[in-house]
C-alpha cells in the first residue's frame, strides 16, 4: 500500500477502516473511499449517521434473535406466522435469503454461527440453550433445520438432530440437491448424495 504515502491522513484512516471489512482489499477500499470523497459532503455524513445508528437502534430479537429495531421483531410478532415451525439458520443473512423466496411461513432462530473446534465455536458460542429453551417453554411442532451444506454447517446440523432426538418435536433438514438447469454428470459427488437422501416421491 505503497501509494497511501501520498494521500491525506484523514483519507487513509477511511481506506483501514474500509479494508478490515470482509471481502474489501486495498484498492477496493480506496476505489470505495475516493467514491465518498468525491461525492457531497451531505452523503457523507448520511452515511456516517447509519453507520453510527447501527449499534445505537439494532438489537437482537429476545425470541428468535435476529437483529431488529423492534423486540420482538415484526416476523415473531407477525400473527400470520406459523410460531410451531421454525427455521433454524447460522445468521441473519440465511434468514433473509430464505426469507426472498417467500416460501417460508414460519419464524426463525438465529444460531449466530455453525459448529468450528477449531476456531473456537462450540455449542456455548451459539444460541443453542436458548433454541432448547423455546422448544420447551413454546408449542413448537417442527424444526426446519437450514444450516449450510459446509463442514462447520453440517456439523452444526448433526449436533442439533442428535441434541433434539428425544425434545418431542419434528425435525427436517434443509434439502440440497441438483441446482434447477445444472447436468447431472456435473454435480459433485455430495450434492449427488444430499439429491438422492432428499428426493421426493410421487405419490
């Protein structure tokens, strides 16, 4: 980062603080941070309210702890919600994947992580007691259970099924399998296996 030598101060502390974000090199940053610069200072300064407001408004939902301005949130508090069917899933971002598709009427739990040993995530790391607790304290009749397909999201996903075997409630697994216009012969030998496992009857 040789070329920060010639920049102003105040304009390469925004490059660092651009470049500790996930994804975002150097030159990304840069390119990100002469874009503000460029622009009205009014913006600027929007922007430095939302990101001052972030921490200051957003919290966790005390049921299903995805993050919200409300508590809880508008889709534990939406009446039209099935509150027996609920989405396990790793963050929020799954949750609002899941949430596009507007094929999920349920509520959601947010483990705010997957299963890692080896970083240092274990079940204590993620909202696992308190999913146990709200199967306990709540008529809960399903767990639809939306980890990822990686190592730490099918670890976490094994973890939970063998967790809750004897909890009294139904539980189902995320389906993966052939992605909608993909050749059969080029799908891996895992997707191949998750396909099969998950595969749907005719009846």
């Amino acid at each position: 980062m040789t070329h920060i030598k010639a920049l102003p101060q105040a304009l390469v502390s925004l490059i660092e603080d651009l470049s500790r974000l996930p994804g975002i090199g150097s030159k990304t940053a840069t390119r990100l941070a002469l874009h503000i610069l460029r622009r009205p200072a009014s913006e600027a300064a929007a922007l430095a309210r939302d990101l001052a407001d972030l921490h200051a408004r957003i919290h966790l939902c005390g049921n299903c702890f995805s993050f919200s301005e409300e508590n809880p949130c508008p889709i534990c508090s939406d009446p039209r919600r099935d509150a027996t069917l609920v989405c396990v899933v790793e963050g929020p971002a799954d949750m609002m994947a899941i949430e596009k598709s507007a094929s999920f009427k349920g509520q959601y739990h947010v483990l705010h992580g997957a299963l890692s040993p080896m970083d240092g995530v274990g079940p204590r790391e993620l909202r696992i007691e308190a999913l146990i607790t709200r199967i306990q304290r709540h008529k809960i009749r399903e767990l639809l259970i939306a980890t990822s397909s990686t190592v730490p999201g099918e670890a976490t996903a094994s973890y939970l099924m063998e967790k809750l075997a004897r909890a009294g409630v139904k539980l189902s697994r995320l389906a993966c399998g052939i992605p909608m216009g993909m050749d059969v012969r080029h799908a891996d030998t895992m997707t191949l296996s998750r396909a099969i496992d998950g595969r749907v009857m005719n009846r």
